[in-house]
C-alpha cells in the first residue's frame, strides 16, 4: 500500500512521459505553440494529475472515475504521437520513445486499476 500518490508506479510512468512529451514538444514549430503543442502537453499532464487527484478519493466509484479519465487522457496522447509522427514534427526513434513511455505508462494504470 502506497502512502502519498508520488509512490504509485502508474503516476510515476505518466510524470516519465509528461517529460518526455515537454522535452520533445520543444522542437514543434512556433506556430503550434498554442495548437498541438499545448493540446499534448496538457493531454500528457492530465494522465499523471488524474491519478493523483483519484488517490485519495474515498469511493471507489470515485477513484475508477479519475482513473478512466487518465485512461482518455492516455489513448489522446497515442494519437498525437502518431500525428507529430506522421506530419515530420518527429523522426521514428522520437515516435518510438513517446509510443514506448505511453505503453508502459498505461500497463502500470490498467494494472492500478485491477489492483
């Protein structure tokens, strides 16, 4: 059992990749500044401060319900991914490390929830 929301696995993966995705969203043109850029970003943020905001609801209606809003979250940034991919924002080793982080951020949140 975990004490404070820092020590959950599943959150420790998403902030992982909320890095990643500040760190590679600095080399997106200018004019997405306010565009793709913001929208990932906050999709990204969005994935570690649901899980946290979800840990200390007390019902577990309650919690499920921040826990599938990170799940959204999550399946959002696929999709940037793929779309930064797809028009040249990223090369294929960039993808892969955004689509790498994504994937084990999202095992540890499925498995948080079945825990």
């Amino acid at each position: 059992m975990t004490h404070k929301f820092e020590d959950i696995i599943a959150r420790q993966k998403a902030h992982a990749f909320v890095i990643l995705v500040y760190q590679t969203t600095r080399i997106f043109p200018d004019y997405e500044k306010f565009g793709l850029s913001s929208q990932f970003q906050r999709a990204a943020v969005s994935i570690a401060a649901n899980i946290a905001e979800g840990y200390k609801k007390i019902s577990k209606a309650d919690k499920l319900r921040f826990l599938n809003m990170a799940q959204g979250s999550l399946e959002e940034c696929r999709y940037y991914c793929i779309l930064s991919r797809d028009i040249g924002y990223i090369d294929i080793q960039t993808y892969e490390a955004l689509n790498n982080a994504v994937y084990q951020a999202s095992s540890f949140l499925n498995g948080y929830i079945k825990g």
